[in-house]
C-alpha cells in the first residue's frame, strides 16, 4: 500500500508506530547517508501526520464539550 493512499485511514497509533521504526532505522550507525535522510524526511511526514491527526482529535473534543454545555443549559 502506498503513503498516499494510508494517508486517510491509518490511525494515531499505526503512525506512531511507523515513526518508532524509522527512529529506530535513524538510530543504527550502519544507515548509509542517503538512506537516513530518506527516513529523515519520512519520520517528519509521519511526525505532521500524527500531528493532524491529534489536532482533529481536539477539535472533535472541543466540538463534543461545547454541544454537552450547551444541551445541559438547555435542559435546565
């Protein structure tokens, strides 16, 4: 499956995930130049995407709570 297509449907944690792996890559002495600035480049993809996905996540939460006040004050 390529990136572009993960993009949508892969959650918080399979980023994650995948970010720990090229960390792990990064971390070995043995990684040729060009191949630990490919996982370079590929760790802050993943890096912004677990950002967005985070920042959606708050902005589902921030929606929920406002909703929650808002059908508590109608209530009373």
């Amino acid at each position: 499956m390529s990136p572009d297509t993960q993009d949508k449907t892969r959650t918080f944690d399979e980023v994650v995930r995948e970010l720990e792996n090229v960390v792990k890559r990064l971390e070995d002495e043995q990684v040729p130049l060009e191949e630990g600035l490919s996982l370079y480049e590929k760790g802050v993809k993943l890096a912004r995407e677990a950002e967005q996905i985070l920042e959606n996540a708050r902005t589902r939460l921030k929606e929920l709570t406002s909703r929650g006040i808002q059908d508590s004050e109608i209530g009373e």
